[in-house]
C-alpha cells in the first residue's frame, strides 16, 4: 500500500504516514498537489498532508486542494513535533560549529543552542530533513542537523539529544486522504467520530454566522474547530472550516448540514473519521 | 520613530512597516519576541508583526506574545505578497542559471519558473530577503532571487519580472503595536473600528461557543474573525481568537465584553483600531 506524502523521506510527514498506517511504503511527492494528484490516479491508495500546526495555524492550501479536489479524509493524526540534534556516529557536541535546520526549528531550539553549543553557529536551511540529509551526504564532522527522530534512522546519524524545543506544546495535525470509492462512509457505532465541513455564508444574511452553528447548537452537536478565512476580492464574505462530532451517516449531524444548506453559499463535507487523541 | 520588525532588511515586514509608519525608521529584529522586547522597553516606539497569512494562516505564535505581553494593537495593514524576479544590474533571463528563494515563494512562482527559465535550477533559501542580499553580495551574474520589489531596493538589484507568483490572492495582515501608556483607546466616531479579543470557554459550559457569540449576535456586533485553538495538555479545551466591529469605548462593545465575562474562564481585549482594507 503507497502513501503519498509531500517532502524528504525522514520529513515529519513521514513519520506521521507511517503512524496512520504502519508497514505501508510511504512515497515522497515534491508538493502538496503532487500528493493529491497521485491519490486521485491510484497512484497511492492513500495520501497524508499537514492541515493545522500548534503554533503556526491552518495550512489553508491544503484547505484548497480539499476543495477543489473530490478526495475524502478518512483519518486524523496528531503529531508531536519532536526536535531532535543528530550528527554522524562519533561526533560529540564539542565537535560541532555548525548547526543547520529551518529556521523555524532554530528558533524552538534557540535556548538549547545558547546553553549547550554556545560555540556553534545556527546556520538556516530550507528543511529539517533535508538539513539531516546534508550532513549525512557532505560527510561533515564539524556539523550537526535539527530534525526529527525519523531523519537520523534514515541518514545514518545518531541522536545527541531529543527533544530539544523550548516550547512541547508544538504538534501538527495530519489527514489521510482516499478517493472517495476507496472509503466507505463510517456510522457513529460506538467509536468517536467527527466530520469536518467548509462553507460559505450566502451574502446579505445578517448574523449569518450565529445563524449557521445555531444549527449544530440548536442538536447538541459539538463543535471541535471552527475558523474563519477571509475570502480575498469579496469583502465582507468568509469561508468557514468546522469540525464538529459525529458522522454525516448519522440522522442528526445529516438534518444540520440539510439545514445549513438552507442559509450558506454553499457546503462541502470533507470526511467523517474517528477522532485522533492529541497527547497531553 | 523607530519601528520594529523581524527579519532582513528588504523582509516583507519592513514593507509592512514603511506602509503603516511612512518616513519612519524600521528597525530590523532577529525574532517575533525581540520586537515585542523592543517596543516594551522602549528601544522602538512601534513593532510590525505578521498575524495571519490567507494561504498559510494564523501566526499562533503572535497571538501567543499578544496574550503573555501587555502591548496594544493600534492599527492593522494587509500587504499583498508580490514575488519579484531580480538580478543584478545588466543580468538578463537568458543569463540565468540558479533562482534563490524561500521554498514557499519558490513554488508559488513555479509556473513562471517552468515557462520563462526552463534553463535555471530553483534553489531553496531560507528567507526571501537573505537570496537577494546573498545573490548581490557573491556579485552572482548567474544567478537570480526571488523576494518583494523593497529587497531589489535595498541591495542594488533591477526587477527583471515582478507579480510573477501564480496566486495573487496571497495577502498577509501585519499589526502595528504600542505600550498601552502610549496608545490611548480611539473611539467609534465615523471612521469605522476593530477590536480583537482572545478568550478561553469555561470547562464544562455546554455550547459554551455558541453563547458567546451570542453576546455579539444579541447585540447587532458584525464579527470579522473568529477562530478556534485547541489548548494541547487541555483536551476539549479551546482558546478563540475574534476580531469584532467597533471599539472597547463603544458600550454596546463593553457591554457585550462584561456579557462575555460572565461564561469564560478568561477575557483579554488586544486593542482597538481603525479598520484597514483588502485589496481585491
């Protein structure tokens, strides 16, 4: 079974294809339409994107694509973004003067750089694992990679020290993506569901967006993210992502999404799945 | 007047930040918390931070420094991110070998890329700024970047192709922030205003969301933004992020902020500003 997913092998995507399905062969693709595309063909059975990260929000693009393209999530991950420093075997930290990672992954590690290497140089790269697969490649002593634990099994390095980043709190949140013949919409029969939608309040209703979740109100049905997102060239209108519990073959979460037909431009389901935990 | 922002000179910020404080001095930070410390201690008068991208969203790690630090909003501005092709002086398309920019510009540009510089190799940088002063500063007649037209400004290099990304509908929001003792609270008289606010549900408030926005929907009070943020360690737990329309001086806006009090765990008002538009 392939799992399409965008960026390095090693890339946290990886790591989060191979805890959504272990023993598949998750297969690199350079963008996220890449990984879309390949699902849609058959290419890949399924397809794992980044949707919403702790710290650095919704990845609208992805968004986007799930719009505009008629696959269906089928699964969510929660992924604990674990910064780990890693260098080729028998490199110790007194033998590092330069540090490469993303930027972003310099910075949630700044504090252990100033204390632990404070003689090394942080030097920005464009990718974790990529950083990882550089230094594994250039064969460099001197050097060591920010990236995940994935990485280091890929590349040959070893791990000096995990988990890193100042801030734990830092997880990003996956999808798997199928074609729509592939999966089967699951009933509420015990486990957990939730069903994520996107929708446009029509125009010209006032307090239409109260309006639109008093529909899930109005049923006791939870809502687990709810965002806005400025629609760019139309003033005043909005899209909106909800994520909300149950599935779309339940009775009542179907008689809210007849009901917010009613007031909204439109709406689109994404996908009812079982709920991922997100750890603590 | 002397404004901070993060990033290289020639960044998107210092765009952001000439077009809010024109004539006024940007000062170049190295992260999101030195501008927040610059502006505090009062080593600048203003800070400049991205809040909200419309293909990559919310900046949560801004929305983090707004809640721990007591500055104030004064005024917001969307900057549409215009990518730009440049060289140095006398360098034309066919002399081009390598492109440097940050991957994201890199792929938002590809279409150009492929059809115009079938010939050049698209290189990864790690900020859009930083390739064009690397390709000015290795005097590179080889190579191009891709940045805003304020880096071709800054480091000497002529725009050979400018709005060469293939979505033009990528805009950012920037806010402009003050100490509270320097940023009286404007009121609601003609010009029309925003207030943002950030506020966490009380535990076990069943529909806790729906009734607050209820205290603005009661009251006839449009809201702009509203986003939710799980709280990780806190399952079920969610921070919410609204922009609503008028000031914390209008009483039907402190009325709806005391209503507000009264069913969450927390209520923190981040200011109160003139609305600034979209472009279309």
């Amino acid at each position: 079974m392939k799992i399409a997913f965008q960026g390095e092998i090693g890339a946290f995507s990886e790591e989060a294809a191979c805890a959504l399905f272990p023993g598949a062969e998750p297969t690199p693709c350079p963008t996220f339409e890449a990984v879309f595309e390949a699902v849609a063909s058959g290419a890949a059975e399924r397809g794992v994107i980044p949707i919403e990260n702790s710290l650095f929000g919704s990845v609208h693009v992805n968004y986007d694509l799930l719009r505009a393209r008629d696959l269906r999530i089928t699964a969510e991950h929660h992924l604990r973004v674990r910064h780990c420093l890693m260098a080729l075997p028998g490199v110790t930290l007194a033998d590092v003067r330069a540090v490469y990672s993303h930027p972003q992954a310099l910075g949630q590690c700044a504090a252990f750089l100033r204390e632990r290497l404070p003689h090394a140089e942080a030097v920005p790269a464009y990718d974790t694992a990529g950083a990882a697969k550089m230094v594994a490649a250039e064969a460099r002593r001197d050097a060591a990679a920010i990236a995940g634990a994935q990485a280091a099994a890929e590349y040959g390095l070893d791990v000096l020290a995990e988990s890193i980043e100042s801030n734990h709190r830092n997880f990003t949140r996956f999808l798997a993506l199928a074609r729509e013949a592939d999966a089967p919409v699951p009933a509420s029969d015990g486990a957990p569901l939730k069903t994520s939608i996107v929708y446009a309040q029509r125009e010209n209703v006032p307090g239409g967006l109260f309006k639109s979740l008093a529909v899930f109100a109005l049923r006791d049905i939870d809502l687990f993210k709810i965002e806005s997102r400025p629609l760019v060239g139309s003033p005043g209108q909005y899209l909106f992502y909800l994520d909300l519990a149950g599935s779309v073959a339940d009775e009542a979460v179907q008689r809210a999404l007849d009901h917010l037909g009613e007031i909204a431009a439109f709406v689109k389901v994404l996908g009812s799945y079982p709920r991922g935990d997100v750890e603590g």
